[in-house]
C-alpha cells in the first residue's frame, strides 16, 4: 500500500532541506572562491598549454597523479580552461553540480531500498554539502573527488536494477570512479557483494567480475608506485596509530576539526554498524538484502577509510584533512538510511536508534558547517595572498614563492600563464602586500614639522583599506602620530594615535569614509605626523626595498633612495589582518 502524500506545505519544506546544502555550497564557492591556481594545479600548466595549442594531449589522460588516474577531472579541466581562461572557480562550480548528481544518486538508492520520506532524506544531503569538505568545495582540481562518489553512487544504483542495460551503466559508474581516485577501485569488490546478496542472475555476476578484472588490470597498467609515503609501521604502536587514524577519519564528518569529537563520532559509527550487522545476523537474508544498497555505502566507506589510513597514517597527513570526509560521510548516510528504514517500518527498536542518530547528525552537522565556515574564510586569505605572489612574482624573491610551488617550475610557468592572461592573471591585482619585510629600515623620526609622505599609484579597483607600519623604535613613547591618506590636498581619511604601549612593528590603519571605486591609477598620499614629538620621544616609519610604484619624502625632501614605506592595501577586508 503506497504510503500517503506529504501535505505540499510539509512537501516544500522537504524538499528546501535537500536543496539548500547545495546553494549553501555554491554560496560558499561565490564567497570565498579564489581564482589562483593551488600546489598540484600547477602540474597541469603544460597539459593546458597543450589542450589551448590544439597539440595532441590524450597521452595526458592516462598519467598518474600521485597513485591516482583522474581522467574525468581531466576531461572536465579541458573544456572549462578554454571556455574560462582556465578560471579555477569554474571547476568549483562544477564540483556544485556534481555533489547535486550525487545527491540524486543517494535519493535513487534510497527510494530502490523502500525509502519514502524526503524529509527523513534531507540529513544525507547536507552530508554530501557539509562545508567541512570547504578544500573539495574550493579547490578546483579536488573536484576529482566529486566524480568518484558520483561513479560510486550511480554504479550502486544502476547495479540494483538486475538487467543488462542496469549493468552497463553501473560499469561506466565504476569506471568513473576508479580512475578519478584510488579508492574509487574499491567500488568493484563492493558491487560485487551486493549483487550476491541481492541474489542476482549469475550472468551478471560474471559480467561485473569480468569487468572488476579489466578495469583493474588497466589501471595498473604501467603503474608506477609513488615514492615520498613511508610505509606503515606493522607493530603495536603502528597498528594502533593505523586504527586511531582510521577511526577519527570515519568521525570527521561531524567532529568540527576536533581529534577527540572526531574519534568519537567514529566510534559511534562503528556501534551503530555493528548493530545493523547483528541485526542482519538475526533477520537474515531477506533483511540484509533489503538493506544492501545503503549498506554497501557503508562498507565501501569503511574500506575507503582503512585504506586512507594506510597510505596516510605514517605520512604525517592529519586524519581530519577535508578532502577525506567526502568518503567518511557515505558510512554515516548508509548507516542513518537504514536506521530510517527500520523507523519505517514501525519498529520501536528502530526509532529509537533512528532518534539517537538524529541527535547525534544535527548537533553535528551543525558544528562542522561552523567550523568549515570558519576554515573557509581561512583558505581564502591564504589563496589570496597567493594570487598575490603570483601576480607580482617577478618581483617577489625565490624565498616568498616557495610555499606555492618548485620555484624553478614556477618560474618557468609564470611567463606563458601571464602572457595567455590564465588564472590569476585573467583579472586585476586586488592587493597591495608587503613580502620583503625581513629586508625592513627605519626613516628618521616624525617630530613637528617633519611629516613623512609616501605618495603611491592605486593599483587596485576599488581601495578597501590601507596600513601603514610604524616603528617606535622598540621603546615606550608618550607622543603622538597622526597618520592620514590624501588626493590632491583632499584629505580622504586619517586618525591619530597614541604611542603609549604600541607595540614596535604595529600596522595603522587609515580609516576611510567608505570603500573608494575607481582606484586603479589615481596617485594617493600618505602622510605620517606629529604636533607633540620630540627627540627620543617619537615614531618613525619601517621601510623597505620598493615595492610599488611612488615617492618617499620627509619635510618635503627625498629620504632613502630606492625604499618604500611598508603600506598594504586591502589586506583587512581580504581577512588577512583583524
């Protein structure tokens, strides 16, 4: 007997909490999206150049990275670098529209295992969309793991059709998975299980094994097996450094970047596993087979989470990295869909545990959208300061770009991405940073009639914020400075400020009336004060080798040759100064 419709009110409430962890995603990518390339992206720079010549570059689908194939993201990054200028957000946009196919995949599955309600649904969405995954949401290239829960999803789903056209499909699933990421391979053994529990005809079973072995063997196909991982330690304090790391991956879904939280979760994941097997222990088959859809879920999960841990335990890799979490959350969406289904059928036992899962997920949930929301805006100061250095590299050190990539390589890249206006260099510098400031000298003090200016080209559209840094010479002054920013005598902002207790090195900001648009090329001032220093008693300014594009003065005369005054533009409101 079909089970009655939702009142349409209850209708669009559930489906509004399936949608929106998908929009909260996209929002996330709108807000804190970076378009710059990041560490393994650079890798790719010479298979762009070759795709945007129109060179051969299919001999680059079937290389490694790392001990991966990523061939869809590949076939994906192709496209969208000629149709964007290789804009990174692009591929984060599309990572968006993939996790929304995953979370139709899991509603399929869902719906095939006797599942009715939306709204009991909806937690596994957020799930999919949880911004703990804040590095797959916003690192283009992580959208490999995107498309291995998409093939591992459908391959599911279509497998439990039992037909021939149902198996096709789910081996183009599982081909997607396994060559977008490594433990996508596990997809074979675990479809394989859940054709025999499900009692499937043996010709497909066959058919799905035959398949299990070539796809296999042609991913290992002149495999080469990366170096840099120290294999895992096989004693005691390994072993439990293995389990540890396994079981704080499996939790980290909900525990907020938290060790303790996370290993928690993970143990309470476990419990509830170990309870659904006993039941199936003790219902049998037809329970088991019933339940073999989200079950598979878990188990490809569980195995995923083993295997992270092997290859990353001893690596010094943390076990709550956001790019793992995508795999750990299909043991809790397996886990919590079965517990629904218990529920469903009217079982006391069922929801109760369905209750507690409930308990558990929202609080959970919960935090770790907090603690990614707090990550993400993070990862955006960095990727900013980033494009930064990449946009003004030929005039940055060796030392400042290392944390980008090999400097030779970079060096090497940089010319042909600024020349075709790739990534970063598609759109205007919106920062102003100081990089240099080990190479710091100090001006002569501020004192009445002594200002220090530093005129300055605005190259940046829309000027947010500007900072200055003082020097107080590492001694407590009683005095003031009053620090200010000018246009052609219109003074556009300032402030003055005690330098009691200002601490050496302090940035000052100048306080704007409001953001100033139109920046890019209008020649600023920056004037720095004092009506009541005197000798001893008195600031001065930290400058360096010159970094834009200006003058240095001091009552009205030019000081140090070929320094500037350490300024930064718009550093606050990128979040990279409170």
């Amino acid at each position: 007997m079909k089970p009655p419709a939702l009142p349409p009110a209850r209708s669009r409430l559930a489906l509004a909490l399936v949608l929106a962890p998908l929009g909260l995603q996209a929002l996330a990518v709108r807000l804190f999206g970076v378009n710059t390339l990041v560490w393994d992206e650079f890798y790719y720079v010479d298979f762009i150049r070759q795709v945007r010549a129109g060179e051969d570059w299919l001999p680059w689908l079937w290389r490694q990275h790392n001990e991966h194939r990523v061939i869809p993201m590949k076939l994906a990054m192709a496209p969208l670098a000629l149709l964007t200028r290789w804009d990174t957000r692009a591929e984060m946009y599309l990572s968006v529209v993939l996790a929304g196919l995953v979370v139709l995949g899991l509603w399929r599955l869902y719906r095939r295992a006797g599942g009715e309600s939306l709204l009991l649904f909806a937690p596994a969405a957020w799930l999919v969309c949880s911004l703990s995954q804040f590095q797959n949401m916003l690192y283009g290239m992580m959208m490999c793991h995107y498309f291995t829960l998409l093939g591992v999803v459908w391959a599911l789903v279509f497998l439990a059709r039992g037909s021939a056209g149902g198996l096709a499909a789910a081996v183009l699933g599982g081909a997607t998975a396994s060559y977008s990421i490594a433990n996508g391979l596990l997809v074979w053994p675990v479809g394989l299980l859940l054709l025999l529990v499900q009692g499937a005809r043996r010709s497909l079973v066959a058919a799905w094994t035959v398949a299990s072995v070539v796809m296999t063997s042609l991913y290992f196909y002149h495999f080469q097996k990366p170096g840099g991982m120290p294999p895992p330690a096989h004693d005691l304090a390994g072993l439990y450094r293995l389990a540890s790391f396994a079981v704080a991956t499996l939790g980290a879904p909900l525990g907020a970047g938290s060790m303790d939280w996370s290993r928690a979760a993970g143990l309470a994941v476990i419990v509830a596993v170990v309870a659904v097997a006993w039941r199936w222990r003790r219902q049998g088959r037809p329970a088991m087979r019933e339940e073999a859809l989200p079950g598979a879920l878990i188990l490809f999960s569980l195995l995923s989470c083993a295997m992270i841990a092997y290859g990353r335990a001893s690596s010094g890799v943390p076990p709550l990295e956001s790019r793992y979490i995508a795999y750990s959350s299909l043991a809790l969406i397996g886990v919590y869909l079965i517990l629904g289904l218990w529920s469903r059928r009217g079982a006391p036992a069922g929801r109760l545990w369905l209750a507690g899962a409930t308990a558990l997920l929202v609080p959970g949930l919960l935090a770790a959208d907090l603690f990614g929301l707090r990550e993400a805006k993070g990862w955006r100061a960095l990727r900013l300061r980033e494009q930064f250095l990449l946009q003004t590299s030929e005039l940055q050190p060796d030392e400042a770009l290392t944390g980008l990539y090999f400097v030779p390589e970079l060096r090497r890249m940089v010319p042909y991405l600024q020349a075709e206006r790739l990534g970063p260099f598609d759109e205007p510098p919106s920062l102003l940073l100081l990089v240099r400031w080990r190479e710091g000298q100090v001006a002569g003090e501020i004192l009445p009639g002594r200002p220090i200016e530093q005129t300055f080209v605005c190259d940046v559209d829309t000027l947010w914020d500007v900072d200055g840094v003082l020097s107080t010479y590492g001694r407590q002054n009683r005095s003031t400075v009053g620090v200010s920013l000018w246009e052609d005598g219109r003074r556009l902002g300032g402030r003055t400020v005690p330098l009691a207790g200002l601490a050496d090195s302090s940035w000052i900001e100048v306080p704007l009336a409001g953001p100033l648009h139109g920046c890019r090329g209008r020649r600023l001032t920056m004037r720095f004060e004092s009506a009541d220093a005197t000798p001893g008693n008195a600031a001065s300014v930290w400058t360096y080798p010159r970094y834009y594009d200006g003058e240095l003065r001091q009552a009205g005369a030019p000081v140090l040759p070929g320094r500037a005054v350490g300024l930064e533009i718009n550093a606050r409101h990128a979040g990279l100064r409170n």
